[in-house]
C-alpha cells in the first residue's frame, strides 16, 4: 500500500506530482480524493482522469497481469501532475501473487494463450515475481525485457 500527499505547487510547470509510470503488480486500487491530478496515457496523449465520485475507487491494470494474460490486459501508463493551489491526497493498494509464492515461475496462463481453441503464441516467458520486481526498481517496466523474440 502507499499513501500519497501532494502539496500545492505555486509553478506546477516546473515540477511533478508522480512521475510516468506502470505500477508493477497485477491491479492497483486507488482511492483519490476530489482534487484531480492523476493523467493515464492513451497513446501519446495524456488524458485527465476525471474526479471521482465520493468513494469511487479507481483500478489499473498492472505489468505482471499483462505478462500473464499475454496482453490481453494492457497495464497503463500513468503520473501525477502537480496542482497550483489545492493538495491531493490518495491511497493506493497493489494486488500481486503472494510473497510466499515469490519463487514460482509464472508465464502466460495457458488457458489464455490457447483461449477459443486456437494457439496463440506466449509473448512472454516465464519469470518469477523477485526477477521480475528486481528489473522493475532498476529500470522500470520489465515487460519489453520478458518477451520472447
Ligand atoms: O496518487 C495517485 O493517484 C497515483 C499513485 C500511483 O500511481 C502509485 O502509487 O503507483
Ligand atoms: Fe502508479
């Protein structure tokens, strides 16, 4: 879990809330408050998130879910940027396998990649959780270093 404030930026030009990022795991619920900030990518462009509705949670998809479900699910781009006068306060919670299974290899679930009957084939290989975190603290998304070629 990780919880966030945001102070207000009198030349939030100059500076950055979160920078760009795909969170790791495999989905991220995130409490905001009504003070909007956060931007998710959608191809070049960065789109605001609109405020959300008292309580709503927002959920993004993260790398480890699309390693395993061979990108049927895209993790998404995402930052914070700063505010001129108003704080931002948010909760954010990351869901993943279990540290008691940080040594099982994962790869794209079969029953994904052969979904319909027809073989797909895996796009990445298969990799265990403390490989696949170590390459994310280091150099940020590990799914272009997972693939196969
Ligand atoms: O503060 C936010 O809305 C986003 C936080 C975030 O991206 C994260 O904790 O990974
Ligand atoms: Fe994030």
């Amino acid at each position: 879990m990780a919880c966030h404030y945001y102070p207000p930026c009198p030349q939030p030009h100059l500076t950055i809330g979160s920078s760009k990022h795909t969170d790791p795991f495999c989905l991220t619920i995130l409490l905001q408050d009504h003070n909007q900030g956060l931007q998710v990518r959608n191809h070049d462009r960065w789109v605001d998130m609109p405020k959300s509705a008292q309580g709503a949670l927002v959920v993004n998809v993260g790398d480890f879910l699309q390693l395993i479900t061979n990108d049927k699910f895209k993790s998404v781009e995402h930052r914070v940027v700063a505010q001129s006068s108003t704080t931002r306060s948010s909760v954010a919670c990351f869901f993943g396998p279990g540290s008691e299974n940080k040594y099982r290899l994962y790869g794209p679930a079969k029953e994904l990649v052969l979904l319909g009957g027809d073989h797909v084939e895996p796009v990445y290989r298969e990799v265990h959780l403390v490989e696949f975190l170590d390459y994310f603290k280091s150099n940020g998304s590990p799914l272009s270093h997972f693939k196969l070629s």
